[in-house]
C-alpha cells in the first residue's frame, strides 16, 4: 500500500541540534498517529495518549492496536521514499517535492484499520498539518513565521466505504477510559482559504503583542493559548497555499465561542467546519 504526497511547504520531521540530516519516519508516523487518535475519539471510542498510557499487550486501544505500545508491536512500517537533493539541513523537505510512503504490513490490518487511518491521512492533508514546526505564526517577517507542514494528498490506501456506525462499532471494541482534554474531531474547527497574522492569533488566546498572558484571559482564551511547559496551544493558521487555519477546543460550548471570536477577523460562521460536520462527510467520502 502506498501514500503520496507532494509538500506545499517545507516538511520538518526533527534532527539533531536542529538539523534536518533525513526525513525521520517517527516524525511522520507521531503525526498520523496523532489525527488517527483524534478521529477515533470523535467517533466516540477511547485512544490513549501515548506518552502516559496505561496500554499493554493485549489491553490496549484501538490506536495502540495499530501503532503499538507496550508489549505490542505496530502493524506496519512505512519506507519513506524522496529525492535527498530535496533536502534541505535547516528547513526539511523542501516545498514542491514528492514524498512516498510505503506501507507494509507486518500485521494484518482490518478493514476499518484501513479507513480510519485513510480518513486521518485525509483530514490532515486537506485540513490540518504533519510534522514539526506547525506552532510558528503568521508575521511580516517570513523567517520567523514560516510555515511548515503543509502537504497535498495524491494518493491513499486503498479502503472499503464503512458507515459511521460501523467504525463507531469497532472503536467501542477495544479498552475504554476517559480522555479528558486530549483532542477529540467533533470539537475541532477547519477554517480552508484564511489565514490569522500572529497578533490576531495573540489576541485570540488572550495574549499580548509579545505573547504574556493577559490578566483578563478567559477560559477559552487560556485553552487555545495554554503558556503551560509542555502543554502545545491548540490554535494554528498558515498562510501559504491559499491560507488554513485550525485547531480545536474541548466541548460544544468552546467551539460555539471560538466560531463567534473568529467572526472579529471578518470569517464568518459559513466558512467554518467543525469536526461534527467532517464526520458526516466521511461517511459519503469515498
């Protein structure tokens, strides 16, 4: 099976002392991982976060069913395939280059293995972002604010059609627990075709120009610009390619403020498609 993709900019998968010396598949493989749990929680069944999980063996998740975890081993590889000259140490995989991923199979995969990861690879590559850097912001100064991660999708897996139902099904079919503000799709915005200077980003999480926290952040404002160590914000845009902002919140009444908040830079509620009406979509995408 084989994923193709083209990079609409560059592609940062990490390196040491910040040098990009190759494309490194765990960089792509977190990415995907980590829209593939946030799918399956919006489809309402349980993904772990890796990096404190309580899965093992043959307790685990359906995410850990197909990545892996303690005493379980991922179902495939990727073999990633790109031109080296490509390459470039300080930004990555430059934009306009083509990138392949092999997919082999060590395990069986299920059919709805299949479609969610293909839907996961859709939404990232249509809405969202896949590797490193995608916190940097907007600004005049392109050095700084560079974008990464963008990338068109021109070829999936190949994946039966399932109904929601019926991934929701065999979601619940794997360890079930809490997942209190991990990201979950149905409370995740897309904005396609906009884009947000830092300083508009700045004001939406309740930061200043130079991004202090406000002291009159609300609860809201706090969440997407969370200024805890460790903790990312949840709030991305991207002017390149046209423009696409996204990012996500933790419940109904979150995600009804942020589409009114959006409304202050001129993007109307229209334009905005959450992650509820996404998941509708998927199940008539073919």
């Amino acid at each position: 099976m084989e994923i193709h993709l083209k990079t609409l900019t560059p592609l940062w998968t990490g390196g040491v002392e910040q040098q990009c010396d190759r494309l490194h598949e765990t960089g792509i493989i977190g990415s995907l991982r980590w829209w593939y749990e946030a799918l399956v929680r919006g489809l309402g069944g349980y993904a772990c976060d890796p990096t404190s999980s309580k899965c093992q063996d043959q307790n685990h998740c359906v995410a850990c069913e197909l990545f892996g975890c303690t005493g379980w081993k991922r179902k495939f590889r990727f073999d990633l395939e790109y031109n080296v000259a490509d390459l470039n140490q300080r930004e990555g995989l430059k934009a306009g280059a083509c990138l392949n991923l092999r997919l082999i199979e060590l395990k069986s995969l299920a059919e709805e293995e299949k479609w969610l990861l293909a839907k996961a690879i859709e939404v990232a590559c249509q809405y969202g972002a896949i590797g490193g850097k995608k916190t940097l912001k907007p600004q005049k100064n392109p050095r700084v604010g560079q974008d990464y991660g963008l990338v068109r999708l021109e070829k999936n897996i190949e994946h039966k059609p399932m109904s929601l139902e019926q991934m929701r099904k065999f979601c619940r079919g794997f360890r079930q627990d809490a997942t209190p503000q991990w990201p979950n799709l149905r409370w995740f915005f897309f904005v396609p075709g906009q884009f947000l200077w830092r300083k508009q980003m700045n004001a939406l999480m309740g930061l200043d120009d130079k991004g202090k926290p406000l002291p009159t952040r609300s609860e809201l404002q706090k969440f997407l610009g969370s200024t805890q160590a460790g903790v990312s914000k949840k709030l991305f845009s991207f002017k390149e390619s046209g423009g696409r902002i996204w990012g996500y919140v933790d419940n109904e009444q979150k995600l009804k403020e942020v589409k009114e908040q959006l409304e202050q830079f001129q993007i109307p509620k229209s334009s905005i498609l959450d992650g509820s009406q996404l998941l509708e979509r998927m199940a008539v995408m073919t």
